[in-house]
C-alpha cells in the first residue's frame, strides 16, 4: 500500500516524500487506519518493522495548531528511543513549522525545561517517563489537555521499571485519551495497566514474514577454546566492516572488550546504560558522523536504537533473553541493504542455538582461514558421529548375543570381520552423501 493512498495533509506527504518513504509496512497498512479511527490500540510488531511511523503519521495527522496546548505525549523507555522517536518527529517541521515538539530526557536540564515550558506548550510531547513526570509533577507541563497518549516500546518500558511512572502519567489524561501501546511483547505483567487504561483496544499482532530479515546473512564462529577477545579480533580484522555493532551480555563485558579493541589499535565507541548520558549523545552523534567504525554496546542499543549504515553484527554471546537476538541482528540489513550478523559461540552454547533454531533462525557455520571467512562443517557433525555409532553399537551387541548362543571356533574373529563390514558399509554411505554436498554446493555457486 502506498502512503499516498492514506490521504494525508499536504505537508505529510511532502515530508514521506523527502525522506523517500513510499509503501507502508504491514503494521502501518494495518493499524495507521485504526489509529485514524480514534480507537485504542495495543500493537505487538518486531523490532524494525515501522511502529515509529505507525503512531506518528496519525498524531501529525490530527494535530491542531491553532489549538495552544499539548495534543499527544510519546513516551519511549531510554534516552536514546526518546531521542530517534524527536529527530524522526521534527523532520515533519520542515514542511509545517508552527508544529511545537520538545523532547523531554533525563541528563538534561529540568530548570530551563520548567522556565520554556511557562512560555508555551509543546503540540507533542516525547520523552522518558520519568523526566515526564518530574515535569507534571513541577506542574509547568499541563499534559491534561492530550488527547493521544503513545507508549513505545512497552515490554521495555516494564523490564526497565518504569511502568510505576507511565501509570502516573496516565493517570492525569482525561477518560477520552486514545492511548496506542506499542512493544514487540506484551508480557503478562503489562495485562493490567492495558486494562486499567485502555478501553475496548484492537489487539493486533503483526505477524513477520521472516524472523530476521532476508537481507542477513546470519553466520556462526566457533570460538574453538580461545578467549572471545582474541576471537573478536580475528573477525574484526578479516571482515573490515563498514560499520559493526558488537554486542556483549553486560556492562563490565562491554568495557573489559572496549578496553582490549582500544589498547589493540581497534577505534571503538561504547554505548551501554553506564556511560553519562551526555556522554553517549555525544557518541552516539559522533558514530552517526562515521567517526567510529565499531561501536561495543549492551543491549540498551538493540531495542529500537537505529544506527545508519550497520554493515555487520557481532555478537560476542548470545543473549541470556533470546528474544533480544532479534533485536540485535536487526540492527543491521535495514531499509533494503544487506548485512551480516556474526556470532560467536562454544559447545555450551548449543542448547540456545538449537532454541533460536526452533523459532525459524537459520545459521550458516563458518570458519577464519587463511585470511579469510570461509564455510564450515555442520556443528552437529559430531552428534550424528555419535548417533551413527549408537546404531552400530546396538548392531554389535545383537551379532555378539546371536554367537554367543552357538559357540564355534574363532566366533570372535568373525565378529570382528562382521563390524569391520558395517564400518566400510557407514563409511561408503557418508562418503557418497558428502560427494553430493559438494557437487550441489559448486552447481549453486556458479
């Protein structure tokens, strides 16, 4: 569906159209009506897959600016969400300048926010709940008069403890609010504030075609015993990306392996939730300047953050919450490029990639050689080894017993004859299934 066909205002459309967006996304297809409609809505969606535009392309739609006083107020979970959510709003001032949006964040300054806030009020408010509510609660940002309330990233917004806020800001709109929830989840836990706010919603869930996209090249690495730092390293070394995001499980990870890249000659940012906030403005601006070729982050970076030009996604483990492996591949092979998502794994991480496997995630194993990343075995080689001499155990134990009933001479010679026969037949077998492989694999590769 093209957005021409929403009937848009003017300046709406002139905006899609310097930003070169044509064809709306399936969740824009299907709940940007809906929101148009004034119902409440709950949208579950993956991560990439449009929502910002979802909830924004309707607020700028029904905005009022003869009207002096907040209309819609968007909250996003980490200052970094809040932020992408402003910048992607005032591209649409370019084309409507009497449009007011202010951005709300913690780190910042709240007394000049208090002394510009009893000038004017903002049409849309974004920001994090907690600034939010400072800002209510200082009664200088008069949200009563809102009548669109946006909470992004809700499964976020819980996990990161901040629902007791979003509550309270709820709790100041009037009864008629239209309140749009978005999340790539929605937890059990979020069931009862939807249902102490919401009325009547549309549940929708926006089912993906593919759980990362096609544009990715999704490899594994094993480790092979060697420390992950050395491992990073090598792949570093012999992908030389564009632009690569590594993602580590926790903060000290992400400053033990900075520190290693650093010392190694590798100029690399750092972005996770102990960094200053004026520091990570300052590193995300200069990582969008390309200043940066590797950025080492938490998952604080996977949810929502996009980050222009993600050639490659390394990830040095793989996530306690699978959920956030999607988040973080999808950081890369975005608005139609292609990209690569590499992750490093050992033995004992087998039983997560069996589980991602289940969810539709598929791996191609690879290996550094010579400079280069070339194609690997089958990680699972070794357990149908396993398998295989399982049934040729069992093929034993059976030739054993049968003798045993009629003791000749040389009874165990002719065992041994026998498994020997069995061996050579195995072999033959996984000889001409590996010969086809390799014919198949040279037939696709020209």
């Amino acid at each position: 569906m093209q957005f021409t066909e929403f009937n848009f205002k003017p300046f709406i459309n002139e905006t899609l159209e310097n930003i070169k967006f044509k064809t709306a996304t399936p969740v824009q297809e299907k709940l940007i009506p809906i929101a148009l409609s004034g119902r409440d809505i709950v949208g579950e969606s993956k991560t990439g897959s449009g929502k910002t535009h979802t909830f924004l392309l309707p607020i700028f739609q029904q905005i009022d600016t003869q009207i002096d006083g907040v209309q819609a107020v968007i909250t996003a979970p980490s200052r970094e969400l809040a932020t992408q959510i402003y910048n992607a709003a005032m591209a649409f001032t370019k084309f409507d300048d009497t449009i007011r949006i202010t951005n709300f964040v913690g780190g910042t300054d709240k007394k000049r926010q208090i002394e510009k806030l009893s000038g004017n009020q903002p049409h849309i408010v974004i920001g994090t709940p907690g600034r939010i509510l400072d800002l209510i609660d200082a009664q200088a940002l008069k949200t009563y008069t809102a009548n669109i309330f946006v909470i992004d990233e809700a499964d976020m917004t819980l996990d990161m403890g901040f629902l007791n806020e979003v509550d309270k800001i709820a709790g100041t709109f009037d009864k008629k609010v239209q309140m749009l929830v978005f999340s790539a989840t929605i937890p059990q836990k979020l069931q009862p504030f939807l249902k102490k706010y919401l009325n009547n919603p549309v549940m929708e869930k926006i089912a993906t075609k593919t759980v990362i996209s096609d544009m990715i090249d999704n490899w594994l690495i094993s480790t092979k015993g060697r420390g992950n730092n050395a491992a990073i390293l090598e792949v570093l070394q012999t992908v030389n990306p564009y632009l690569a995001m590594i993602f580590t499980n926790t903060k000290e990870r992400a400053d033990e392996l900075h520190r290693f890249l650093v010392n190694n000659g590798i100029k690399a940012a750092k972005i996770h939730g102990g960094v200053p906030p004026r520091e990570r403005k300052r590193i995300m601006k200069a990582v969008q300047n390309l200043d940066y070729q590797y950025v080492v982050a938490t998952d604080l970076a996977a949810r929502g953050i996009d980050i222009e030009g993600v050639s490659h996604i390394i990830n040095d483990a793989i996530p306690r919450d699978l959920e956030f492996f999607v988040h973080r591949v999808g950081r890369t092979g975005r608005n139609g490029m292609s990209g690569t998502a590499i992750t490093l794994y050992q033995p004992s991480d087998d039983a997560a990639i069996h589980e991602l496997e289940k969810i539709g995630i598929k791996f191609t194993p690879k290996v550094i050689k010579n400079g280069e990343i070339v194609d690997s075995y089958d990680r699972d080689r070794r357990d149908k080894r396993e398998k295989s001499k399982e049934a040729l155990d069992i093929t034993m134990i059976g030739l054993v017993k049968k003798k045993k009933k009629h003791i000749k001479p040389a009874y165990k010679k002719k065992i041994g004859w026998e498994i020997d026969k069995q061996k050579k037949a195995k072999k033959r077998i996984e000889g001409r299934a590996q010969g086809r492989a390799e014919r198949k694999s040279k037939r696709q590769s020209f």
